[in-house]
C-alpha cells in the first residue's frame, strides 16, 4: 500500500453556501531528502515517507553526525530524512 505524505486543511466558506459548510483541501507537501547524494523526493518516490530529525539534543547530534551534510538546516520543520535511510522505512524512536 503506497502512503503519500499530505496535510489537511480544512477551510470554513461563507460565502453562497450555508455559513457551517466545511470543505475539506488536501494539501500534498513537498519534501525532499537533506541525506548528501540521496535523489528521493515527494515527486520521485511519493510512496516513501519523509521523517523530522528528533528534537531530543543527544539524538539529533548523532543524525548530525551520520547525516554529513554541511548544510543541514536541522532545526528548520522542512528538513527530512527518507524512509530508504532506515530500516522498514521506519525511525526506530519517535523522539
């Protein structure tokens, strides 16, 4: 089963329609791998799932490190790893 990584908007409307009209808007998010030399995006492999780097500081240093990417924006909530990276495509922890 392919798993596409969307968010949800969902926008109240008052305009013609009655005013507790919710319309529900998928929004497909672009991600694409900060791993050097991984070519993974939402628009090559929109089966694969995009992870955060952790919050905790101690596991963040060690994706840091792993990573090697000197431009890794590590704390920016864009910045993502591909599921090729880890094991069943899972992160091990959810920190």
């Amino acid at each position: 089963m392919e798993t596409t990584t969307a968010k949800i908007l969902i926008i109240r409307f008052a305009g013609r329609f009655d005013s507790s009209a919710l319309f529900i808007v998928l929004i497909m998010v672009k991600y694409n791998c900060c791993v050097p030399n991984c070519c993974n995006s939402w628009r090559n492999s929109p089966g694969l799932k995009f992870h955060t780097i952790p919050k905790d500081k101690e596991a963040r240093k060690e994706y840091k490190r792993l990573i090697r990417n000197v431009n890794l924006k590590e704390d920016s909530a864009r910045t993502r790893i591909c599921g090729a990276h880890f094991p069943r495509g899972e992160r091990m922890s959810r920190n």
